[in-house]
C-alpha cells in the first residue's frame, strides 16, 4: 500500500513538473521533475523513474544545454533498456541521437537512429517510425549523401500520413526540401515551404524556427535577400522568446549571411559574432566552422589579412574536428549494414505478405462459388418478384411526379392568371383613364384659350401637369413590375449612402407636398452606408413617399427616418394621414384583390407601388413591413441587410 501511495506522488509530481514546462517556466520544471525521480526510486517503480529522467533531459535539450542532457538521456535508457516498453526504449535512443547530430558526431547519432527505428518497427509505430527515418535522412543530407536522404525522406513522409500527426507531416517535409537542395531547387523551395505552413497549423515553435530556417536558407540561396532577411528575423525573434540557443545560433547566422551577401560588412560581422557565442553554449562544430568562414571573407574584404588567417584557421579547426571524411567512410559501412538488414527484413515480410495472399485468395474462391450457387438458386425465386415489384414502383413514381408537376404547374398558371387580370385591368382602366382626362383637357384648353382668365389657363395646365406625372408613375411601375417578374430587372448592389438618395427623394415630393400644406422631416444620421442597388432604392423610396403624401390630410406630416442595428440598416416612413382598413392591410400585396383607393386631394393611384417596393426589398434580402390604423396613419418599414 505505501509502494502504491508513492507511486501516485511521484505520478503528481511528475505531471506538474510538464504543467510547469508547458508554462515555459523551464527551472520549476526540471526541479519538481528532479524531486519526482527521487519518489520513483523510493517507490522501486522504473517505468515512472525512465519517464521523469527522460523528460529532464528533453527540457535541458529545449535549452541547447547538451552536456546535461546527455547525461539524464543516458540514466534514462539504463533504466529503459531493462523494461518491455519498446516505444519508451526507441524514444530515448532517438533523443540520444539527436544530441550526437547537434554535435556533428554523426557516426553516433546513426548508430541510435538506426536502433531506434529497429524498436519502432517492432511494435508498427507509425509516428516513431517517422520520426527516426527522417533523422537518418538528416544524417545522410549533412553529409552531402543526398540521393540517399531522399529516400529515407519520402518513406518517412508515408509513416507520417499513417501516424495522422501534423508536426511529423512537417519534420518529414522539411527533410525533403533541404536534401533536394542540391539537386533540385524548386523541389527544394517547394517542400520546405510545405513544411513550414504544416508546423504554422499547429502552432509548434520548435518546428516553426526549423520550417523558417529552411525557407530562408532557401531564398538565401535565390539570392532573394530581403525575403531571406524577415524569414531569419522571425526565427531569431522565437528563438529568443522561446530560449531555444541552437535555434538562435542558426537564425544569427542566416542574417550574417545575408548581411554579408548584400555587402553590408559591419552588419554581418556583429550577427556573426552573436552567433559565435551562441553556437559556443551549444558546443555545435557545423555553425562555428561556417560563421569563422565567412568572419574569415569579411576581415578579407576589409584588408585586414591578420585577422582573415586567424578565423580562417579557426574554421579548418573546427571542420577537422567534425572529421567529414572519416566519418562519410564509417557511415557508408554503417548504410550497407542497415541495407542488407531492411533486405532481409524485406524479403521476410513479402514471403509472408505472398503466403497471406495466397490462402486469401483460396479462400476467396471457395467464398466466391458458394455465394454464386446461392445467388443463383435465390436469383430464379425472386427474379419474377422483383421484376414485378419494380414495374410497380416505377408507375407509383410516375403518377406521383406528374401529380407534383400538374399542381406546381396549375399553382403557377393560377398566379400568372391573377397576375394577367390585374395588369389588363390597369391597361384597360387605369391607363385609359388619364389619356383621357389628358385629351378633354387639351381639347378645352384648344377650344377656349382666348376666352379663358390666366388663373384657368394655370389651373388646366396643373391638371395636365397631374395627370401626366401620374400616367408615368403608372407606366414606370408597369416596366419594373414587368422586368422583375420575367427576370430581366438588372441587380447591381453598390456601397453609397442612403442619406443623399432620401434627401433627392424628398426633393422630388416637396411641390406636391406644399401644395397639400404636408411637412416633409427627414430624421438620419450622417453617412448611414449601405450596400444595395441605388436605383432599387430610388424607386422604393419614391413610391413610399408618393403613397405617404396623397393620403395625408392638409397640414399632415409626413417623416423619412434611417437608423442602423445590429447588421441591419432600417428606413422608415411615417405619415399621420388617412391610414387603412384591416381588410385593406390583410390584401395589400395580393395583386387584384384590393384596388388602389384614391388620394385626400382625389389623386389616383394602381395598387402596384407597395408591392413592387417588396419585391425590390426582398431582393436585398430585406423586407417591407405595414402598420396602419384608421386615422392615425401608416408606418412603413423596409430593412435592409449591412
């Protein structure tokens, strides 16, 4: 019972030792995991005792501290290596690897690859398996066996799509383009920008500052500088924020490069020698050797050849000390080792892939046979029944689409019937009437001139004036309602503001409005926006207030108002005029069933301004609403969407 209580503390310890971490506050985090590995010993319990040991070392590498890291890596495989975890055991080799490649040793840093893929392929683990296949090929890609670590690459990449795990998708891809830098640069610029959009998706820094390194070591290359320069500056910024050295060793180095490739020496020269102590605390030979290099080319530049020897020398130093050739040799022995091995592997796998296929195949057709002797004796059973069946459907279905067909089709001649009546009745009445006010009008007016007072001559002039502003109302209406329901009524929404088109409209309704002793009010705000078609607008906005003066009383007001809420901009016109009858209000967009009444002055009006309004305001995706009592007067409101 107390070996149970100890392991539950060491278990809680170590879960706050990764909330810790998960924090970046790095030092809690190793101190509480530190205090967990002792409860672990305590407790005799190894497999909590790995994990803790393992996650030290994992945080020490976050920092480039890689002298402690070894160390803890180190505790953790003797532990690991006595258990059965084979994914536990893999992940520790790899983390071991991983410290050798960022110290150039890459003869070691094979040597754990390779036994860490051996253990994730044992137990099919998609996500290690891609993992360690794409160091391998990182190992190969440094040293400059290129067609070597494209292999590996890709069948990385196919593990990656297995595992489902987006940061593996990106580690994968990243390994592609850098080693089809040197063989073929658009494939190269391609992957690493793959890889970079990848890590962005799921918000990983650590696979970010790689995905950037790689695009700007890309446009480095293209000689695309100033896009070199911002992806490098993003990286060292995230280095930074996150305390990642090895990251900003690198991303130090890339904008030296760039500094130096555009002739800006002083520039250079300080990146470089921030790079240099930084790529020191990491103790990794490939930046240091690369940095002296080109500190070497800047002091040459300068003329100050003392100074170019002496960084030169640093540099072969440094790059005898990585032992390239050496080390290519022992890999090669290593490659031919690890290919005869996957070889057999291979061939292993395919005899036993061939034997599988063989009995399913067997199987297969002794299945195949059986179902085909049912399937016949079954086949002549219900043959006739199915048969019968489906003529029996089909006719069911024919009856009932021609039944949907003829009452769609008899709802659309039942409206298009309405439709034709009330038009024919406005030609035949409504637009007769005028012409014929119009022409005994002129005839007077012809006939007896001479005889006629100034005063009657101006009042036979206004009637005409009247009754030709109506007939173009009534005609104008005619086209629109007729365009909008052929379908040819153009539709062309535009940002403008509403407040102008008000104020045009009520311009045009002032001398009408005057001569009924009717106040006009506009009430908006300044630069109300909306997004709608303005002639739509116009034409709802006149047939609005057209309607609101010929029914208001002498001395009325009539009030235009345009207010925004939510996402929504709404236009008012208020009267306090005659308003109407709740059979009126229940009909008032049902073409044909109620007529137009006549205006307080007498003036005459279609029926058809309200309706075509609503149908404009619904093509917004608005609507026109009515409220109306007998008396008091109307309040129309249309909405209209953003």
């Amino acid at each position: 019972e107390e070996n149970g209580l100890s392991f539950l503390l060491g278990k809680n310890i170590e879960n706050k030792g990764r909330a810790l971490f998960r924090m970046m506050d790095r030092r809690s985090a190793i101190e509480t995991l530190k205090r967990a590995t002792s409860v672990y010993e305590a407790a005799g319990d190894s497999t909590g005792l790995g994990s803790a040991l393992n996650n030290i070392g994992f945080i020490y590498w976050q920092e480039s501290r890689f002298d402690s890291a070894i160390i803890y890596f180190n505790n953790a495989l003797e532990v690991r290596a006595k258990l059965r975890n084979n994914d536990h055991h893999a992940t520790t080799l790899n983390n071991l690897g991983t410290i050798y490649f960022n110290w150039s040793l890459y003869d070691k840093a094979l040597d754990y690859f390779m036994k860490s893929l051996d253990l994730q392929k044992s137990i099919d683990n998609a996500y290690g398996i891609t993992i360690s296949l794409s160091n391998i090929g990182q190992v190969y890609s440094e040293t400059s066996q290129h067609e070597e670590a494209i292999i590996y690459y890709r069948e990385s990449l196919e593990y990656a799509f297995r595992s489902k795990d987006t940061s593996v998708i990106g580690y994968a891809y990243h390994g592609l383009g850098s080693a089809y830098e040197h063989i073929n640069t658009d494939s190269s610029g391609f992957y690493l920008k793959l890889s970079l959009d990848t890590y962005r998706e799921t918000d990983d820094h650590r696979g970010i500052m790689l995905g950037l390194k790689g695009v700007g070591e890309y446009y480095l290359k293209q000689k695309n500088l100033e896009i070199a320069e911002m992806y490098f500056r993003q990286m060292l910024d995230l280095a930074r924020e996150q305390n990642i050295i090895l990251r900003e060793a690198e991303a130090l180095q890339g904008l030296g490069n760039v500094n130096l490739a555009t002739g800006n020496l002083d520039a250079a020269k300080k990146y470089f020698e921030l790079g240099i102590r930084a790529a020191t605390d990491v103790n990794n030979k490939m930046i240091l050797s690369g940095i002296f290099r080109s500190l070497s080319e800047i002091y040459e530049r300068n003329g100050d050849r003392d100074s170019s020897l002496i960084t030169l020398k640093r540099h072969l130093d440094y790059a005898r000390l990585i032992g390239e050739e050496e080390m290519s040799r022992r890999l090669i022995g290593l490659k031919n080792k690890f290919r005869f091995q996957k070889y057999e592997d291979d061939l292993q796998q395919q005899i036993f892939r061939n034997d599988i296929q063989k009995l399913i195949i067997i199987a297969s057709a002794l299945l195949l046979i059986l179902v085909a002797v049912i399937a016949f004796l079954l086949y002549r059973i219900s043959r006739k029944k199915e048969l019968a069946n489906q003529i029996l459907s089909e006719k069911n279905t024919m009856i009932e689409l021609q039944a949907n067909e003829l009452a769609s089709a008899n709802q659309e001649l039942t409206a298009l019937g309405r439709s034709k009546d009330k038009l024919f009745s406005i030609i035949s009445h409504d637009l007769r009437s005028p012409f014929q006010i119009f022409l005994g009008n002129t005839d007077l007016l012809m006939n007896d001139y001479s005889s006629m007072t100034d005063a009657e001559r101006l009042e036979f002039i206004r009637i005409l004036k009247e009754t030709a502003d109506n007939t173009y109302s009534l005609v104008e209406n005619l086209l629109h309602l007729s365009a909008s329901r052929t379908g040819t009524l153009e539709f062309n929404p535009v940002r403008f503001d509403i407040v102008p088109v008000i104020n045009d409209v009520l311009k045009l309704y002032r001398p009408q409005a005057l001569a009924k002793k009717v106040e006009l009010l506009c009430r908006t705000p300044e630069g109300l926006e909306v997004t709608a078609d303005n002639n739509m607008i116009r034409i709802i906005l006149r047939n609005l207030l057209n309607n609101a003066v010929k029914y208001s009383c002498e001395g009325g007001t009539v009030e235009v108002s345009a207010t925004r809420s939510d996402d929504r901009t709404i236009i008012t016109v208020r009267d306090n005029g005659t308003g109407m009858e709740r059979e009126i209000l229940d009909n008032l967009f049902q073409m044909g069933k109620v007529r137009s009444q006549p205006g307080t002055s007498g003036e005459k009006g279609t029926g058809l301004g309200l309706g075509l309004s609503r149908e404009f305001a619904q093509k917004h995706g608005g609507n026109l609403e009515v409220h109306s009592e007998p008396g008091v007067g109307t309040v129309i409101t249309m909405t209209l969407p953003g």
